[in-house]
C-alpha cells in the first residue's frame, strides 16, 4: 500500500489530471513504421501536453515472422526507441506488459529491469510472490496537498493461458485479484473508509468487454471480436465489490476503440498507436487521452488521431433487445 516510487503524481492547480494511453505499438526494428509510429506519439504528446503517459502492452513484439525468424533483434534497444517520446520530453509515465513484448530471447524481468533504467518511469516491479511482471499501484496526490486523491491500479495481464486444456491467452490470476483487494482496502482504511476515484489498466480485454457491447449503449467502432481469455478469476467482480475502479483501460484488440459502462464501471480500449502491426483501412493510429477532475468520480476520455484531430463523439451502439 506504501508509495514506494519517491517521485509524485498530482493533479493540477486546476483540479485535472490527464493521462494519455498509447498502446500496442509494436516497435520491431526502428524502420519507417516504427518511425511513423514514433512520429504519431510525439504529435499526441505535444496537443496534450499530458501529465502521464501510460503504455497498456505491446510497445515491442519480440514475435517471430512468416519464415520463423524472431523480427525483433535487439528488445531492449527496441524498448528504449519506443518509450522515446514520452522519456525524452520528461513525462512521468508507467507500462503494463502485453503477450507480444517478452514472446522471444527476453522475460519480463529483463524488460522491468530496462523500464527501471528509465529517469522518468513511474512502473514498478511489483510483489515477487505473485503472477506478472509489473503488478503496481500508483496514487495521484491532490493538488495543494500530499493527500492522496485517486489511484492508478496497473496489473500484467499475462501472455498465453499456462493451464493445460484452456488454449488461447491469460488471464489476470487469482493471487493478483487478491493483491488488487488488499491494496484497495488498504487505501479505504488509510481513508476513514472512503474508496478513492481509481482506474485500472491492463492490456489483455476482460470479458466483460463483450458483455458491455451486446448489452449497453457503447460509444466507438468494434472491428474484430473481443480476444479475452477462454476463463477468468473474477477481476470485475472484485471491482465492484471493493466500489473504488470507476473505468479500466486496455489493448490487444488493435480495430476496437469503444466504451461502454457495466454495472457503474466504464469500460475502455485504447486506440492502437503502431504502424508496424495490423490495423484497418480509414482507421487511423492514435491515442486515448484520458482525464480525471479533482474530487470527482468521473471520467472524461476522447481520441487524439495521427492527423491531430480529435474523435469526440464516435458512432454509437444499441445492443438489439428481445
């Protein structure tokens, strides 16, 4: 529960505090896609001069190409040119892991070791006796004090199921929602009781994000099914339960960039950041911005395009009743 990071969030004399999401960057070798993708970070970063950058997986994919060579020779380099425009310009910023950035000739610890020689990172390794790699929480101090005003709860949500018989992709573990609770309770007690506005980031959907989709209005563009894991161990259920996670924000799915609310918890993509990866013809790269009010439990959130334009108000979805 403890701030272990000496550095401090906080929000601004104005009361706001703005985050901006890339994800799934997919930084391979630095050619011109990965250029490009560079290129379209620091155009997001100059309009919205964030407070905290938060990469939610996938920011190299150390993955092997058509002819079974590994398409990221250097990770570590690689990771570094990634990061790039948000530690260059001295932005305070954090990462959860995705299933493509430690595939090949890299674990997850060698990569936190590389993200901890970052002067401006805010990522932690996390408890050593859990699941992942990068399990950590952050709290975002008030504006003209040192009291704690909201919290950002960062978890890895794994790579591929390791569970014999259960194929596909992991899941956020039993021991990492446990870790997730007692740290919430911990910061309610530390509160007389009161949950602080929190949000949570992962890179891997829960599925929770294609209940929203067939059953609320949703805001935004779904071009490809929700690849959540085939199980899970009850993350959503754990934030309502503890009353505190107002909105999550994940990756993975690189063509879905809606919203919806379930049950008083908002759920988000990101908009995919990287050229050097799939996409979709007339959905251009970008980034969610994301922003929280001092004292409120409230979200706002739009897209920051690569062309510079803002998506405020996207298509809508009515789920079909009856």
């Amino acid at each position: 529960m403890k701030m272990e990071n000496a550095k401090k969030l906080r929000f601004r004399k104005d009361g706001t505090f703005t985050i901006v999401q890339f994800t799934d960057i997919h930084w391979q070798d630095g050619s011109d896609l990965d250029l490009r993708s560079k290129a379209a970070m620091e155009l997001v970063l100059e309009a919205e001069q964030p407070d905290f950058v938060m990469f939610t997986g996938d920011v190299i994919y150390t993955g092997r190409g058509s002819d079974g060579a590994v398409l990221c020779q250097d990770p570590l380099q690689a990771f570094r040119d990634a990061v790039a425009a948000a530690e260059q310009r001295g932005i305070p910023w954090g990462i959860v892991f995705g299933n493509h950035d430690t595939e090949n000739d890299i674990t997850r610890d060698d990569l936190m070791g590389e993200v901890l020689k970052h002067a401006h990172t805010f990522a932690e390794p996390g408890p050593r006796d859990i699941h992942g790699t990068g399990n950590y929480a952050l709290p975002v101090l008030g504006s003209d004090n040192d009291q704690e005003a909201a919290m950002l709860y960062c978890l890895d949500s794994g790579d591929y199921s390791k569970l014999p018989g259960v194929p596909g992709y992991d899941w956020i573990q039993h021991d990492q929602v446990q870790w997730y609770m007692e740290q919430s309770k911990a910061w309610k007690a530390r509160h007389q009781g009161a949950a602080l506005p929190a949000l949570a980031f992962f890179h891997i959907p829960l599925p929770e994000y294609q209940e929203v989709w067939d059953r609320e209005m949703c805001y935004g563009h779904k071009h490809e099914g929700v690849c959540a894991a085939q199980t899970q161990a009850g993350f959503f259920s754990a934030m309502l339960a503890q009353g505190d996670v107002i909105a999550t924000f994940c990756g993975h799915d690189h063509t879905n960039d809606y919203w919806g609310e379930l049950y008083g918890i908002r759920l988000y993509y990101g908009r995919a950041t990287g050229y050097n990866t799939y996409g979709k013809e007339g959905f251009p790269r970008g980034a969610r911005v994301i922003r929280l009010t001092e004292n409120e439990r409230k979200v706002e959130s739009w897209l920051r395009l690569d062309d510079g334009t803002v998506a405020l108000h996207q298509p809508e979805h009515q789920p079909e009743i009856g």
